[in-house]
C-alpha cells in the first residue's frame, strides 16, 4: 500500500515540475464505482488518449483540450504546500522563495 501511495505521489510532483501542458490529472479511480468506465471503449479516458494518439502537437492538444482536473499551479490553495515539497526534492526551502 505505501508503494502505490509513493507512486502516485511520485506522478503528481513530476506533473508539477514539468511545464505546462505537458500532463494530465484524470479524477480518481475507485474500485468499488461500478460505473467507472474511464478506460472501456468509450470511456472519457480512453477517447482522449486515443485523440492524444493523433494529435500533431501532443502539448499544444493538451493545452486546447484540458481534461480531468486542473493542474495545481501557483493560483491552487494548496499551492504552498506544494512548493515545498518540490522545493525539498531540489534541496531547497520553499519559505525563500
């Protein structure tokens, strides 16, 4: 459980450190949603990759076509925490900035 749990923290903080519209932040997977049909032919996951798949400029479709939730940027409310974060992995204090 702690694997998966630094794993997807791990996507989450490259997702920030990239630029923008280079990723994507689809909503949630549960398990127990029976109607959570993101990834079977059809689903709103699985059509946007597959469009992602023929876009000519991957970054420039991202940035047209937003999908799932909002990249956390400097405007989020969770922001500070964040910035720490990343701030920490470079071996930096966030509180200088």
């Amino acid at each position: 459980m702690m694997n998966q749990i630094l794993y997807y923290w791990m996507i989450l903080l490259q997702g920030l450190a990239k630029s923008a519209h280079t990723a994507i932040f689809p909503h949630s997977y549960n398990f127990k949603s029976e109607n959570d049909n993101s990834l079977s032919p059809g689903g709103d996951l699985r059509i946007y990759l597959e469009e992602l798949l023929k876009a000519e400029h991957v970054q420039k479709h991202v940035e047209q076509h937003p999908f799932g939730q909002r990249a956390i940027d400097q405007t989020s409310s969770d922001w500070n925490f964040y910035f720490d974060v990343l701030c920490s992995l470079h071996g930096q204090s966030g509180q200088d900035s």
